[in-house]
C-alpha cells in the first residue's frame, strides 16, 4: 500500500476549469456534427472525425505512441473503453433523428448521476454532501432548462439512456486507466478503434461530400481531439464524481449555440435552468477548496 496522498485542492479547481474547457469543446464539436448530421450517415461521420484525430496523435507522438500502446498492459480496458464510448456515440446520435433536443438532454444527463454512483462502487471515492447537492442542483437545473413536458418513452428514449449508462462506465474507466497510462495513449487507442470499426460499418453506407462538409468534419477531428485530451487531463485532477458534474455546464453551450447557428430562441427556463448549473459548479469549486482528509491509494 502506497503512503497517503494529500489532496491538492488547487490542482482540483484547474481539473474543474480543465473540465469545463473539454465540455465547451465537445459542444462545438457537437454543433459542428449537427451541421452535417443530415447530410452524411453517422458512421461516416465518426469514421472521418477518427482519422483526422489519429492522423494528429501520429504527428505528435509517432513511433513511439505506437509502441506505448503494444506495450500497454491495459489494452482490454482499453478496448472496453472504447467500444462503451462508440456504443453511447451511435446510440446517442441515432436517438437524435426522432427525439427533441430537450428530452434528449434531460435523458442524457443521468450520465453524471450515474458517475457518481459507479465512482464511489468501484473508485472508492469520497462520497461528500457537497457532491451529491452539486450534482443533485446540476440535474434539476437540466430538467427546469429542458422543460421535459410530454417527456415519451420508447425506443429513442431507451438508448440515450443506454448512452447515458455506458458514457458513465467508460468515465469510470478512463479514470482508472489515466493513473498509468499517457493522455496520448488514451486518446490513440480510441480513436484508432473507432477508425476500423466505423471504416468497415461506413462502406455500406458512404455518401459523396462536398468541400465544405470535408472541411467541418476535419475541424470536427481537431476539436474532438482536443476535447478528449483536455477530458483525460481533467480526470487526473479530479474524482469521476467531481468531473460528471461538471459535464452539466455542456448543458448551457447547447442552449447557446442553438441560438447562434440555428436560431432557437431559449425560453425563459432555460435561464434559470441555466443559473442552476451555475451554482452547482460553484459548490463544487467551493467544496474541494475546503481541507479534507489524506487520500490512501489502493495497492
């Protein structure tokens, strides 16, 4: 058994701020896919995204990446991680076709709830009543900006939260695995996954682009891939439980770039859904500045 750690609280509130840069992110990233969700078929899209984010963690690591990863002693986490997370991508994007955005999102956003959950099960995380108020604030400030009235389950419904589920499991493990495994080794493993898997399922299905539509998914690949190196760096800073709530604050760039690009008026709620999220980022911040007591890594 390792000596105790103490927790470094400033190092808490960078993996916080590191937390929400990624999320940020992955709504552009998110905005940038519905530009062209329409267009191309799913797996065209994530197959084309894979390749640009391999081709980039090539250029940066090069020979020695690729010999990190045969070396890995954690490549059936790896695996596991990656087909949980292209499990939640195609489940979550095919919902999207029949579902509204604001019941998606309020389905969806049992993934941090979930985290939590799993986190103290499997992580032996602190389970501390800021946490669960975070949280508990950041999901019904989801659910007030989402306003889910006529909320129907069915299929669609089922599979985000299938998505939901398995994005908090893959959290899960990415937080287990980044203690001995390098951002760039994450990052490869699963993008490279997604390349074959995707590369196989898209031939079928493949659709001509023009200019553009190459053009958004490239700087799809480059904002997706910064999002998930930002995210792996953030869950070495942080619990799961602390980095699921967090992931509410994607929750407002939604709302934000619906009104910019394709004109959706938010309602009012959405504000006060909004302040919310907010709030439990503010608790969380104020939470894991306070002293806590030394954390024993397991053996």
């Amino acid at each position: 058994m390792s000596a105790p750690i103490a927790l470094n609280h400033s190092a808490a509130l960078r993996g916080m701020a590191l937390g929400i840069a990624s999320y940020t992110l992955f709504a552009v990233h998110d905005a940038l896919v519905k530009s062209v969700i329409l267009a191309s078929p799913v797996v065209q899209i994530l197959f084309v995204r894979s390749v640009v984010i391999v081709a980039i963690c090539l250029v940066i690591g090069r020979r020695q990446l690729v010999v990190d990863l045969v070396r890995s002693g954690n490549k059936p986490m790896l695996l596991l991680r990656a087909i949980l997370t292209l499990a939640a991508w195609c489940m979550y994007y095919s919902a999207g076709r029949e579902m509204q955005l604001a019941e998606m999102t309020t389905l969806y956003y049992f993934a941090p709830v979930i985290t939590i959950v799993l986190a103290v099960i499997f992580l032996k995380e602190q389970l501390t009543l800021a946490r669960v108020g975070a949280a508990a604030i950041g999901f019904f400030g989801v659910l007030v900006a989402s306003n889910p009235a006529g909320l129907t389950f069915g299929i669609p419904a089922l599979m985000v939260l299938g998505a939901a589920f398995f994005w908090a499991v893959a959290m899960i493990l990415m937080r287990s695995i980044s203690k001995s495994e390098s951002s760039m080794v994450l990052i490869f493993s699963l993008n490279l996954f997604y390349t074959f898997a995707m590369g196989l399922l898209s031939i079928p299905l493949w659709t001509a682009m023009d200019p553009l539509q190459v053009l958004i998914l490239v700087a799809t690949g480059i904002v997706g891939g910064t999002a998930q190196y930002v995210l792996v760096e953030a869950a070495r800073l942080v619990p799961a439980s602390v980095l699921g709530t967090v992931e509410y604050f994607a929750l407002i760039w939604s709302f934000v770039f619906g009104f910019l690009f394709w004109g959706e008026q938010p309602a009012g709620v959405v504000f006060i859904g909004a302040a919310l999220v907010i709030v439990a980022g503010l608790v969380l911040a104020w939470s894991e500045r306070r002293p806590r007591r030394p954390v024993v890594d397991a053996p």
